[in-house]
C-alpha cells in the first residue's frame, strides 16, 4: 500500500478483484471491503458488520448493497446504511476509484 499525491491510498491492481466479490484490504488502519462492480469500478464500504463484526468483503452484492454473510443485514454502497429496516449503525463509506489498473482508496 503506498500513498499518492490525491490523497488517495493504493492497495494493489483491479486484478485481484472479481465482478461481485470483495476483497479487506487495511487503509490507515482501517479495514476496507472492496467491491468490483460489473461496470468496472469500485466501491468501498467499513470491512466489519456493525451488528456482529461479520466479514463484508464476504457478503454477497448487487449494483446497490452488500449482504452481510452472518445475519443477512444489508448495507448501501452509497451511504451504508443498512437497508433492512433496522437501526444498526451504517458502515463508513470510502471513496473509491480505478486509475492505471490500480485500485485507490481515500480514507
């Protein structure tokens, strides 16, 4: 992981990405679940369900949301909060881009 001069951290390449699975990497001491989307770009959520710590980067998505492999609690990728009704906490949401094959990460 390497900081760039944007502000945006890189991770590592696309490359070790699949359309609709994730993948944790650690940002700043953080852990992030990314998500690469048939579209080609990435999105970027909090790795730990707030609910019971379940992996995210784990949980099954769609264009919208992310489904927590646990308890099936589902979250936003636009601003994670959790779809299902409830009043657990959001995930933090990180920006995200693709630049040079490159997956960059802002914390």
């Amino acid at each position: 992981m390497t900081a760039t001069d944007t502000g945006f951290t890189r991770v590592g390449p696309v490359t070790d990405l699949t359309v609709g699975e994730g993948r944790t990497y650690v940002v700043d001491g953080q852990q992030v679940a990314v998500f690469l989307m048939s579209d080609g770009s990435v999105r970027a959520l909090g790795a730990r369900c707030p609910h019971k710590g379940g992996p995210i980067a784990d949980g099954q998505t769609d264009t919208t949301k992310v489904m927590c492999p646990l308890h099936q609690y589902t979250f936003s990728f636009d601003d994670g909060r959790c779809t299902n009704g409830t009043d657990i906490d959001a995930l933090p949401v990180f920006q995200a881009k693709v630049h040079d094959g490159q997956i960059h990460i802002w914390t």
